[in-house]
C-alpha cells in the first residue's frame, strides 16, 4: 500500500507564505516518512511554484496539483509548465487536471463555468496532442487556438508524466476518465476523487 498526502494550503490564522512553508514542511516530512506522493492544491497561486519548492527540499515523493483548472489556462501553458516542473523534479511530477469550481475564477478571465467541461476536453485532447507529437501542428478549436505548436521542451518522464483526473464535480468527467483513447493518444487518464 502507498499513502498520499493532499496539501489544501488553508491555513486561516496564518498569512499565505507562512501557510505555504508550512505544506511544504508536510510535504518533506511526508517524503522522509516513505509518502508515495503529494498532490498540492491550486487556490490562489499555481501548484507548481510550492511544487517546485517542495522538490528541492525532497528525495522520493513525486509530487502534483490538485488540480490544474484546464479553463483557466492555455492548453501550451500547462504543457510548458508540466515540462519544466517535470525537469525541475527531475522526472516526480504528476499532473493533476480538473475544471475548477469557482464561477467567479472564470469570469476573471473572461469565460463562463458552464462552457468548463467542453473546455476540459478540448484541452486534455490539445495537451496530449502537444505531448504526442514532434511536428509543429495548428490547432482551431473552439475555446483554443494555436499557430506552429511545437514545444521546445520535452517532459523527463515519456511520454509525459502521468495524468490525474478529478471527477469530483460532475458524472461526465468520470466518464471522461474511463474512456478509451488508445486510439487517438497513448495515454490514459486515471481518475482521482
């Protein structure tokens, strides 16, 4: 059996960087206590600055967000920030994908929650593409566009680091999780609650 720790980073009392050193505190007593892995939550900041943080500090424990809210971010961001923190922790970086769940974060920028789950799969498909493919490519779809994706920088881990899924929020994203994409890409999602 393996165990896992869920870094919330919701600390009332403290001010945000205390609360931060904090979860990080956990996430290397978790490491030195045998944790197979820490998933850091997206609230106000990206996972992947306290990720990376936490990575230095750290041996074993791979590490992820919990989650990477897909409408919040361009498709190539979230590749390029997976790649890096793939390489910063040296290959012990997972990707944690969901839709987010605030309304207000989406009208920040500029889009609606109720477009979030075709937007999760446009995305995912968008960023496997990115993954799989060593040819620049356009890609038109409906929420995203890109010009001559090709991205410099390859993930650690091959062909890419492994990808959670949360289905916390809606029946269809667990359906989303089961299925089959052997077809068009070589990867599989596994589904986190």
């Amino acid at each position: 059996m393996e165990f896992g720790l869920f870094s919330n980073n919701r600390r009332p009392n403290d001010d945000w960087g205390t609360g931060w050193d904090r979860d990080i505190a956990e996430i290397v007593t978790a490491d030195e206590i045998g944790f197979a892995e820490a998933w850091v939550s997206e609230h106000e900041v990206p996972a992947e600055l306290l990720i990376s943080k936490a990575a230095a500090l750290t041996k074993r424990i791979r590490l992820g967000p919990a989650v990477r809210p897909l409408g919040y971010y361009h498709p190539v961001q979230i590749v390029l920030d997976a790649n890096g923190t793939d390489h910063i922790t040296h290959g012990r970086y997972m990707l944690g994908i969901g839709s987010g769940f605030l309304p207000v974060k989406y009208e920040w920028r500029g889009r609606d929650m109720k477009d979030a789950q075709e937007m999760l799969v446009e995305s995912i498909d968008l960023i496997l593409r990115i993954w799989g493919s060593d040819e620049p490519f356009d890609h038109h779809g409906k929420y995203w566009q890109g010009k001559n994706i090709r991205l410099p920088i390859k993930p650690v881990q091959k062909p890419h680091p492994p990808i959670g899924l949360s289905v916390a929020n809606s029946p269809k994203t667990a359906a989303l999780a089961g299925r089959d994409r052997s077809e068009e890409h070589t990867s599989e999602l596994q589904s986190h609650s």
